[in-house]
C-alpha cells in the first residue's frame, strides 16, 4: 500500500462517515418539527419515540467521524477544531443538549419543563443542521487561518493560527454557507419526515406528514440547486504536482468531469433523493419505504461531494489567509505507519456496520402505534 493509496483510502472512509452521518441526522429533521408536525401531545410523542429510537446512532457517527479526521489528518483536526472552536463547541452543545433532553423530558414534573426538554430538541433540530453544513461549506469557499510549516517540522506546539476572532463563526458572512447550512436543515427535515412514515403507524398522521412534505421538499430542491450551482460555477483551490496551491476557475465542475465513477455516483444519489421524495409524496402504495431510496441517495451524494472536494489535486481545506497553509491530503495526513496501521483496524468495519443493520431491523421490526405508547413504561 503505497502512501498517496492510503492517503486517498483514508479520505474515502472519512467521506463515508460523513455522508452516513448526513443521512441519520434524519433524528434531527425529525426533532426540529416536533411543534410544527405534532398537532397533541400523542404526535408529538410519537415523533419523540420515532426519533429517540435512533439518536444515538447519529451522536456516535460525529464521535466515529471527528475520531477519523483526527486520527488520519490529524492536522485538519488541529487546525479546525482548535481554530474555528466556536463552532464545533455549539454543534456539540446542541448534541449534548439532545441527549439529556431525550432522557428527562418523560420525567418532567410538569408540562412547562416538559416543553423546554422538547424545545432543546426542537433547537437541535435546526442548529445542528444549520451548522454542520456551514461548517461543510467551508471545504469549498475556504476559512482564515495560516500554517507555520517551520513550526511543524520543530514539533512547535502551536502550528496553525486563526486569522480573527470570530473563530468560524465570520464563515456565517459568505452568503454560501447559509446556502449550506439552510439545504442540510430542509434535507434532513424530509428524510426525518419519510423516517417517521416508515417508522410510524398512524394513517391520519402520516398523511399530515406528506402535506408538510409537499412544503419542504421543494425548498430542499431549491437550496440544493443553489448550493451546486454556486460550487460547480465557482473558483476553486486547485493543488499541482509540487503542492502548490493556486485558484483554477470551475474547479469542482473540472472534478466532477474527471472522475467519471464520482460523476455517476453523484447523479445517481440525486436520482434516489429526488425518486424518494416522489414516492413518499405521489404514491400511496411505496409511501411507507421511501426513506430507503432518499437515505442511500443522500449518502451517495454527499459522499461524492465530499470526494470532489479532496480528490484530483484539491485542497479539501483551503485558506483565504494565505493560500500555501492550505490543507491537502499529502500535507495534512499522518505519517505512513500510522496510517498503514489504521487500515488493518478498519477492515472489521463491515462487521460494525452488519451489526447495526441487524440492531436497526430488530428495533423497526413493528411501526409505533399510540397503542403501543399508551402500555408501554419503555419509552422516551
């Protein structure tokens, strides 16, 4: 295993990571409409209960998926999380937020603390989202920071410095970001919704759902548009054969173009998005399976996203301050051994991933009904 092969392999796995936690943010979608789809307290339990299911799978994923970074581009990890930490710090405030409000909302002594759980989970459902995906955006319109790669090679404890001191919040002043950030909110909205149709067994419910769904599905389609009609038209970070990075007009549409299997696998995860939505919305009979044709499209499309924006000589974290201290695969990744290491680890993960589809199906096994939650004492 040459090291530009493991280099490459550990950007892919991390990618997957990524594009698998997009899709089971579908808790979040689903939380950040608990007042707006639940009409009474049965719809909103329902929708807690639905989504509770499954928390923590989306909570571990981020853990999985920032341990990845760190371990293999170790100084993306350094430079990010210790730079842009006001960021970081309120997606894990929000995430924490989450956990205890699911655990002590059922308990609350009285209705009023127990709509402020609900409003924690509610605020999860949107920030997080929100700024995941500003956060995301940042690999294509760039951050303010520099490297010292004197500093690197003395092992100086300080490597990388934050150009201001708004430390990732400033990204909020590029209009792309709340592109972003406002298409991952509309995304994982209607997955959570097209999760709570398969999940959920309540005829009248689900078809509130599917009037709701008619509203964000389209804003979603909206926003994506926008979000790839400004990243395929834009500059981007382009890196040569010498690790020098310069501006290359219609970068990531150059990427797109010439990674023909990137290419079908984008257009084919767009396809499954948009052939989800249509069942869940127009037909009466696939409705309650779409969120498997949207959730395998949604992965497949921020993977390839993902994929556009460190593969083919890319920097996949770019810096406004000074483009040189921008981030590439070659110039950010641990050293060959650890990585050679990582991959022998990482070859049980298709065992990992066997064991969470078989905990999924046993848990999904019969739809949640309000009988059921009416009897049972196991519940969120």
């Amino acid at each position: 295993m040459s090291y530009i092969f493991l280099q490459q392999y550990w950007w892919f796995l991390v990618s997957l990571l990524g594009a698998l936690l997009v899709f089971l943010m579908f808790v979040q979608g689903g939380n950040a409409q608990i007042f707006m789809l639940g009409r009474n307290e049965g719809e909103r339990s329902l929708i807690i209960n639905s989504t509770g299911r499954k928390w923590e799978l989306a909570f571990t994923t981020l853990v999985t998926f920032g341990g990845a970074f760190f371990a293999s581009f170790p100084l993306f990890y350094s430079t990010s999380f210790g730079g842009a930490y006001w960021v970081w710090i309120l997606i894990l405030l929000t995430f924490v937020l989450q956990a205890v409000s699911y655990e002590f909302q059922h308990r609350a002594a009285s209705e009023r603390v127990r709509k402020v759980f609900r409003c924690c989970l509610v605020a999860n459902g949107w920030l997080a989202p929100f700024l995941i995906g500003a956060a995301v955006a940042t690999f294509f319109t760039g951050s303010d920071f520099t490297v010292d790669k004197g500093s690197m090679a003395q092992m100086a404890p300080v490597i990388s410095q934050w150009g201001n001191g708004w430390h990732g919040i400033e990204a909020l002043a590029d209009y792309r970001c709340w592109l972003w950030g406002l298409m991952l909110v509309s995304l994982t909205m209607s997955l959570g919704m097209l999760y709570m149709l398969n999940n959920i067994d309540d005829s009248d419910f689900a078809a509130h759902i599917r009037r709701r769904l008619r509203i964000v599905a389209p804003v979603f389609v909206v926003l994506f548009l926008g979000v790839m009609a400004s990243l395929l038209l834009s500059a981007g970070f382009a890196v040569d054969a010498e690790g020098t990075v310069s501006m290359e007009d219609y970068k990531y549409l150059h990427n797109l173009l010439a990674m023909p299997l990137v290419l079908v696998m984008f257009v084919v995860g767009v396809l499954l998005v948009l052939c989800g939505l249509c069942l869940a919305i127009f037909s009466d009979r696939a409705y309650r399976k779409a969120v498997w044709p949207a959730g395998i499209g949604t992965v497949l499309t921020v993977l390839a996203l993902f994929l556009l924006a460190g593969y083919n000589g890319t920097a996949y974290y770019p810096s406004t301050a000074d483009l040189q201290s921008s981030l590439t695969l070659s110039n950010s990744c641990s050293s060959q051994f650890t990585l050679q290491t990582m991959t022998y680890v990482s070859f049980i993960i298709p065992l990992v991933l066997a064991y969470i589809i078989y905990a999924w199906r046993a848990i999904d096994r019969k739809p949640i009904t309000h009988d059921e939650l009416q009897s049972s004492t196991e519940k969120y």
